[in-house]
C-alpha cells in the first residue's frame, strides 16, 4: 500500500471523526464524568471542516495549480492540529478521579465508557501526525 493511499484513508476517517464527534456531542448531557464546556465541539467541527476543505483541495489539486501553493497545506495542517488538540480536550471528560464529591460516569447510546472518543482522537492524534509528515515531506 503507498503511502498516499493511507493518507487518503486517514482522510476519510478523520472526516467521520468529526461529524460523529459533532452529532454525539451536539445535544444536552453527553457521555462522560465530566462536564466541557459548549464551544469546544464546535471549534471541533469548524475547525475539522475547514481542515477537511482545504486538505482535500490540496490533495487533489493539480502541481501548478492556486491550491498547491504552500498557503493552503499550512492552513489544513494548522486546522488538523487544532482540531486534534480540541478533541484531547473533548477527551479530559472522562479522566479518572477520586474523591467523596467526584460526579458519576454518564453514559448514552454510543457506547459504555470512554473507548469510542479514545479511538477517534487518539486515531485523529495519529492521523494529523501522518499528515504533516506527508506534508512535510511532500509525499503527497
């Protein structure tokens, strides 16, 4: 498998992780011990769409081409970068504590306990890193 292929599936992975990101936590009493705040899904999902915009124009578009300038390749790795940052912050909802006053673990209808979030963010952690290697690089 060469490398572009895994780029371009991390893509499309990366993509589901942020509309499912936005559609799990864009409604009241999301899964976790604790509560985040309101504005960090939606910096999530502006940011991984505009990353997701302007990644794929740099994937597809052509070597003399406006979008193969290096302006758009630092912008979408920048919106990764943001994007993964903000989802490790979505992650710190289910960080273990003790303690007499600790709240309960919520759950919801996606899954028991934390290993759906850990797999998207931590796989979007991985993802963004083969992206600005690939990048970098200019293997893509």
């Amino acid at each position: 498998m060469s490398f572009p292929i895994v780029v371009w599936i991390l893509t499309a992975l990366a993509a589901v992780a942020v509309v499912l990101t936005r559609l799990r936590l864009g409604g009241e009493g999301a899964a976790g011990r604790f509560s985040i705040s309101r504005r960090l899904p939606v910096v999530h999902f502006v940011a991984g769409t505009i990353a997701l915009v302007l990644w794929v124009a740099v994937l597809v578009a052509p070597e003399d081409s406006f979008f193969d300038g290096p302006l758009f390749g630092i912008a979408a790795i920048a919106f990764w970068w943001v994007t993964a940052i903000c989802g490790l912050l979505i992650l710190a909802r289910w960080l273990p504590a003790r303690g007499r006053h600790v709240p309960e673990v919520t759950g919801d209808s996606w899954s028991d306990g934390p290993g759906l979030s850990l797999l998207a963010h931590l796989g979007m952690l991985v993802g963004v890193l083969v992206f600005t290697y690939a990048y970098l690089d200019a293997a893509v």
